[in-house]
C-alpha cells in the first residue's frame, strides 16, 4: 500500500542525506575509516544530487520521474545493506555497520510505502474547478 506522498517522501530524502554524510560522526565509526566511512557519505551526496532532479516538490530541476528515483533509492539501499559485507567491516564494532543496515532498511520501507507519482501542480498540470462565465 503506497500512502507516503512524494512531498513527505522527498523531506525524507533530504533528511536522510544528511543523516548519511553525518552518520560516520553520529554513530562514532570516523576511526574505522574506509568504506565504512565513504560509503554513506558518498550515497548521502549522491541522494542530494539526485533528489533536486527529481519531478517532485522539493526538486529543483525536475528531469528524473519518480519511478526511477524510486528504483535509485531501492539500488542504493541494497548496496548500503550489503556494504559491511562487501568491504568486510562487518565484524567491526556493531556502530560501524549496523547504521549500513538499519538505514537501508528503513529507505527500502519508505519506498514501498511511497506514492510514485506527485501531485498535478508538480507535473505542470493544474486541475480546474467549473468554469464561471
């Protein structure tokens, strides 16, 4: 069931992307260093970089539809999840990966949850009440 409107859906990109470049510090994993490190700071950039694309209401310049910005949200959270594995810090201290997991998680929730297509006033379209003569 898809009940999250894009413009909550779009707040949580944003927020999420900071979360994400800050996690490393958040969640005291700095030290770890790595890919435990890169890796949310560089999705939580490329989540900005993407989301002002999106034809949503937080978007600035809106070229990318909200299905594919959907499946980029699902393709970064997989990876995100599976990165403790794929880069072996997975038997680090559980704050340095368990964040990888919890957020990616929580991002592909969100997206099953969200509605794919925005409101008529993002598309360009304006619905119109009756007319008055």
């Amino acid at each position: 069931m898809r009940f999250i409107p894009t413009k909550v859906h779009a707040v949580l990109d944003y927020v999420v992307a900071v979360a994400l470049i800050l996690a490393p510090t958040i969640f005291m994993f700095e030290e770890v260093g790595g890919a435990a490190v890169i890796i949310p700071r560089v999705l939580g950039v490329g989540l900005i970089l993407y989301s002002l694309f999106t034809r949503y209401e937080l978007g600035l310049i809106k070229v990318i539809g909200m299905p594919v910005h959907l499946v980029f949200d699902i393709l970064a959270s997989v990876f995100l999840i599976a990165s403790p594995f794929l880069f072996g810090f997975a038997d680090e201290a559980p704050n340095a990966w368990l964040p990888h997991i919890a957020v990616g998680v929580a991002v592909i929730l969100v997206v099953l949850c969200s509605k794919s297509q925005p409101g008529a006033s993002v598309s360009g379209t304006k619905a119109h009440a009756s007319s008055v003569a």
